[in-house]
C-alpha cells in the first residue's frame, strides 16, 4: 500500500531518511552481541526506519548465540537497506514472521523471495487469509496472492498460523502468538486479521501488533490470551494511528511506545503544515500522554534505534 492508498483507505475509514550504511550499522551492532548475552539479555532488537520516507513495519532480532529473525521488512523498495543490514549479520535469517499481506509489511520479503541473491531464510511464518477476505481489498488481492503464490512455491518451510498458542524459543528469545488471522471480521480485513506476537527475554517484554484494527485487538484483549498484553514495548497498531481504540491502549499495561511511522503519520502533515491532515495520530499520542507514557522511539524521526 503507497502513501496515496494509505492515505485513502484512511478516507474511507478503513525526505529520505540517512541512517548511514547498513552493512556499517549492523556489523558495529553485531559486535554487541557479546555484550548482550554477558548483561543477561537473550536478544537485541532494531527497529529499522525507512529509506524512502513511507509507511511500513521492519524489526531484526539477534539472538544472545548470534542467530537472526526479522518481523515483517517493509516495502519492496526497503530491500537494498535490509539486505546490506541482514548480509552483515550472517546472509541468514533463522526465521520471517509476516503480521498479514499488505505490501508494506511482506512487500520486502516478497521480493526476497522473488529474487533471493544469496539471502537464506530457514523458515517462515505467517497466517494466510481466505480468498473470501482477500477479495474485499481489492486490488491489494492480487499483490497478496503473488505473494502467497511465492510461498507456496519456495522450498523455504511455511507454517500457516492457524491458531494463536504458538510458542517458539530462539536461544535466549521467547515468542507466544496472541492472535491470527480472523476469518470472521469482514471489515477492515488485512488489518484486522493482523498476527499479534508477543516477544521476552529475561530481562524485556514486547508485543507486536502489526496493523491490528479496532477488533482485532479487542478480539485479544478479551480473549484466553490477554494477560500476555502486558509489556514493557508496545508497537503501536497501524502506524500509530486508527489502529487499536482508546480503550485497548488504556488497558493494557506497557511503558515505551515503537512507532514504525514515517513522518508524514507522525507529524500529521500530508503536504499543509504540522497536524492538518486527516490522520488519527495526535489522537494517540494524546492517549499516551494521558497513559504517563514519555518514552516514545519513532523510526523516521530517530533513524535506526536499537535495544539489547
């Protein structure tokens, strides 16, 4: 989805940023990693911002015993970025997580797949939605079947997350899927049928909730899985804006906020000034303040940010 369909599903209700190289960034980070598992943390994250200023979702993991997973990627375009950051890690990813199949979430994986150069990926995850959901997006269905067409063929191993319970243990780092796609939320579709992942070492907790919509999340938050909401980051739905309601974000417990907004969102400005759009992002951060929450980590506005 480009900036221009974003901003018209937002309608109708549903500058380049340098961050220096990125094999540059990554092997520097790399080195860490020693670090890392000595202070006890079992993983150190990134939250990659975007090149060419647009909405997507791109997070690296790296194990405490050097091993690498990625959630989501971005858009096509974020591909040279992410390579050069994933090839001074290794050139092999352990394991993709895809939240759901709208272009600036899979759109970099897709062309991964597409045209793999060298990258090896060992596994993938996603939770595929039906043709009957897909449809209703038209005509995001036919880059969200191209995609599912390159799963399907890859000799990659895909598991289709069919039930949320998931869990899975990489070195120090621990996952558990609070949600997958929902067959039965015929509004908002891709969005709503968003894979919630919560993620924890020893020493950190955070959950990932993709483009989760209104219902999506309510789904969780009322849901068997609901305790493990409570966090210390919280990705924040939707690019941070017309994501989860009110309610979800003032319920569930977490005290630092990860955008991974351009700054147009941020800011609210599509072309005529700070907060004049049709975004619903100040909306949010107004929530936050009111929350207590201070620690904010945009990742247009701070570039590559990175915790262990």
């Amino acid at each position: 989805m480009d900036r221009r369909d974003f901003l018209k599903s937002v309608a109708l209700g549903g500058v380049a940023l340098a961050v220096g190289a990125p094999a540059e960034a990554a092997e520097k980070a790399r080195k860490s990693v020693v670090k890392t598992a000595e202070s006890g943390a079992g993983f150190a994250l990134w939250q990659i911002p975007s090149q060419v200023n647009t909405i997507g979702n791109s997070y690296v993991f790296l194990t405490n015993k050097g091993r690498v997973l990625v959630m989501d990627g971005g858009v096509d375009k974020e591909v040279p970025y992410l390579r050069g950051f994933l090839g001074a890690l290794g050139n092999e990813v352990e394991a993709w997580f895809i939240s759901h199949p709208h272009g600036d979430h899979m759109g970099a994986l897709n062309e991964i797949l597409r045209q793999p150069n060298g990258l090896k990926i060992n596994h993938i995850y996603h939770s595929r939605l039906s043709q009957r959901l897909l449809k209703m997006e038209s005509p995001y269905d036919a880059y969200a079947n191209e995609f599912y067409k390159r799963l399907d063929e890859t000799s990659i191993p895909v598991t289709d997350m069919r039930e949320p319970g998931l869990e899975l243990k990489y070195d120090g780092l621990n996952m558990k899927v609070l949600g997958v796609a929902n067959e039965e939320l015929s509004m908002n579709t891709y969005n709503n049928s968003s894979v919630i992942f919560r993620v924890w070492d020893k020493r950190k907790t955070m959950v990932f909730l993709g483009d989760a919509g209104v219902e999506c999340g309510n789904k969780v938050l009322n849901g068997p899985y609901a305790k493990y909401l409570d966090c210390d980051y919280m990705q924040m739905a939707h690019h941070g804006q017309r994501g989860c309601d009110e309610n979800f974000y003032k319920t569930v417990k977490f005290s630092v906020c990860l955008w991974p907004t351009p700054t147009w969102v941020w800011n609210n400005d599509q072309g005529k000034g700070y907060n004049t759009g049709g975004l619903k992002t100040f909306e949010t951060r107004r929530w936050m303040d009111e929350k207590g929450i201070s620690e904010h980590h945009v990742s247009t506005v701070e570039g590559l940010w990175h915790l262990s």
